[in-house]
C-alpha cells in the first residue's frame, strides 16, 4: 500500500475500525440467516469494505448516498447503527424501516442515506436528484450513488450520466467492479470490460481505483468531492474489488461453479483490513493487541445489537397500512386491516 501522507492515524484507525465494523456485522448475519434467525437470504459485502469506506469517509455528513441490494456496508460507512440495521434484518419495530423494508430497503434520511435499493442502477437516477437539488438550493452538498458492474449497461444509468454531466451535478457514481452479476461476469455482458472509459462518452472524468485499497479509494474520491463541490460535475470511480461470499447466503447451498477457488483466494491476498492494518503497523505506533482491542469492542456492539434485535417486538399487523403514501385501494381502511 502506497503511503498517503496526508492521511492521520487517526484517520486510518477509524477506517479500520468502519471496515471491521462492515466485516464482522456481516460475519454475524451470515451465522443469522444460516439458523432462520434472519429470514430469506442476504447479499454480503464482506471483500469490499474498501470501497464504502473510503468513499464515505471522504463525504460530509450533509451529503448523501445511494445503495443497493448488496447495501449493508454503504449504510454502516455512512454512519448506519448497527442495532437499528439488525432489527430491521430480524423485521422487527425498532428496525430502520420499522421492520417493513428488509435488508435491500434500509434508509436513513437523517444520514442522507436516501436508501438501499433491490433494483440493479434505480440508485443512481436518486442520487441524481439529490445532487440536481443540492445545486438548485446552493447547499453545496453532494452526493454518491454505489451501484455494481452488473448495472454498468442499464439504460437508466446512461440517462442518469448524460444528465448529471450536462447539468454538472454534484454526484459521484461509485462502480464496484467486483467482476460478477450474480454468476456472469463482466466479459460475458460488457463489450468494454474496462468500465471506466463509459464516463468520457459523457464528458466525465472515469477513473480506474484499486478498490481494495481504501487510502486510495478515499483519496480518489476525495478529489472527486472537492471538483463536484467546486461546480466541476460528477466524476465516475470503477473501484476494481470482489466479494469474497456468494451472490447471496444461500449460494453456499447451490454448488455453483462460476469461479475458482483459486481466484478467490488471489483476491483474499489483497484484503482491505489486513492491508491496512499492516500499513498502519508500517508508518505509526500501532499493534497486534490494538487491532485485537478494536476487534473486540465491535464485537460487543454487534452482540448488542442482536440482543437488541432478539428483544424488539414484530410490527403490529394492525398497523401495515400505515406509513404509506396510498391507501392501496378504496374501501380499504387507511387505519389498517380489522384482523
Ligand atoms: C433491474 C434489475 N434487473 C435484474 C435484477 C436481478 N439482480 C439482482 S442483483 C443482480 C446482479 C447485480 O450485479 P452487480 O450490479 O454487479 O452487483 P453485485 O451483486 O456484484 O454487487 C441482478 C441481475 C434486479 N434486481 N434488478
Ligand atoms: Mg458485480
């Protein structure tokens, strides 16, 4: 990992810490959905902490993000609680969406986390919003939207990119080129695999980010902070990382063979945590037994919140119509059903 002067060590513990917090939440709700505590499956992010992290550690609080289905990580960089996260994973009251929403809903307006989001590329077209209002109010936020490889050749993406240019919108779009959509990879379904290029058909800036290199994501996105912030339009990152899970929890069930043991095992030599941890041993005052102790806090939290979960009571079906912008049909109570 190259040195990054600029970056504190106070900095860099705190994105050590954001990324085990990412890892080992996760880790934990693996074990969750594997006994029925979780229902359905999960999309895990564990492999590319690297990415949430580094983008989210170079926005303000004001600004906002967009997510996707594999969205855990982006909520917890964005300062995402993890108790909250995990009541809404168990569908319970306490939850983020008041256990309505699930894994691929979770939003925090507070955080200007304008939601997760099931459909490959809908984020963009929000974060698009977000920014096109941001510039009309003159607030000077801006805002980022995540989205995979597998969303890289959505027309509404394209439409979303054009426009964001155009306008020079304050929006980052974050392509986490993991290499897969489900179980296809980026050769079967781009003609350019090299996705970075698609920003200059639009007159964007594209850059090519190691995506498991989280000083280098932060300082690519950083840079492209300050231009958006500057009036200097949208800049689009393809962070090269991989998820080291299945597409989701359930794929450990499914004997796919889509990719080798062996390439997994290349990527997990490049780990975002073990690589910045040993920086950190490199360049400050820092140690087996701190990594350990910042370990074990997280730990703690995370045990915490599935106590929390565990304890929070289910939503109220009395209450399922509520917090709807409809009632879905006439006739129907807008108080909820008469069970
Ligand atoms: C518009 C749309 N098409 C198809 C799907 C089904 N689907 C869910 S995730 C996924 C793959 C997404 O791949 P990518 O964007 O690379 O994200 P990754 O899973 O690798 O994080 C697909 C095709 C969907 N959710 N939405
Ligand atoms: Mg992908």
């Amino acid at each position: 990992m190259t040195v990054h002067s600029q970056v504190t060590k106070k900095q860099a513990v705190r994105f050590l810490q954001q990324m085990l917090r990412i890892r080992l939440f996760e880790e934990r709700v693996i074990r969750l959905v594997n006994d029925n505590e979780i229902a359905g499956v999960t999309h895990e992010y564990i492999g590319q902490e690297a990415v949430a992290v580094g983008v989210c550690e170079a926005l303000n609080e004001g600004d906002g993000i967009t997510s996707t289905h594999r969205g855990h990580g982006h909520i917890i960089a964005k300062g995402g609680r993890v108790d909250r996260m995990m009541a809404e994973l168990f569908g319970r009251k306490t939850g983020y969406n008041s256990g309505r929403g699930g894994s691929m809903h979770i939003a925090d307006l507070s955080l200007n986390i304008y939601g997760a989001n099931g459909m490959v590329a809908a984020g963009a077209p929000i974060a698009m919003g977000a920014a096109w209002a941001h510039k009309v109010k003159g607030t000077n936020q801006v805002a980022a939207s995540f989205f995979g490889d597998g969303a890289i050749n959505q027309g509404v993406l394209h439409e979303t990119m054009n426009m964001a240019s155009l306008w020079a919108l304050p929006v980052l779009f974050v392509c986490e080129n993991n290499g897969y959509a489900v179980t296809l990879s980026a050769e079967q379904s781009s003609a350019n695999t090299r996705l970075a290029e698609r920003a200059s058909a639009y007159n964007m800036n594209g850059k090519l980010v190691d995506g498991m290199n989280v000083l280098e994501v932060f300082a690519e996105a950083s840079e492209a902070v300050q231009l958006a912030r500057a009036g200097g339009g949208p800049t689009f990152l393809e962070c090269k990382t991989y998820r080291y899970m299945g597409h989701h929890t359930a794929e450990s069930t499914m004997n796919l063979n889509y990719r080798s043991k062996q390439e997994i095992n290349e990527w997990k030599k490049k780990d975002p945590i073990v690589q910045l941890d040993a920086w950190l041993r490199q360049y400050y005052d820092w140690d087996v037994a701190d990594k350990q102790q910042l370990e074990e806090e997280i730990r703690a939290e995370i045990e915490a919140a599935v106590v929390y979960a565990r304890q929070s009571p289910a939503p109220d079906p009395l209450e399922s119509l509520h917090n709807m912008y409809a009632t879905p049909y006439a006739g129907l109570p807008a108080k909820g059903w008469n069970l």
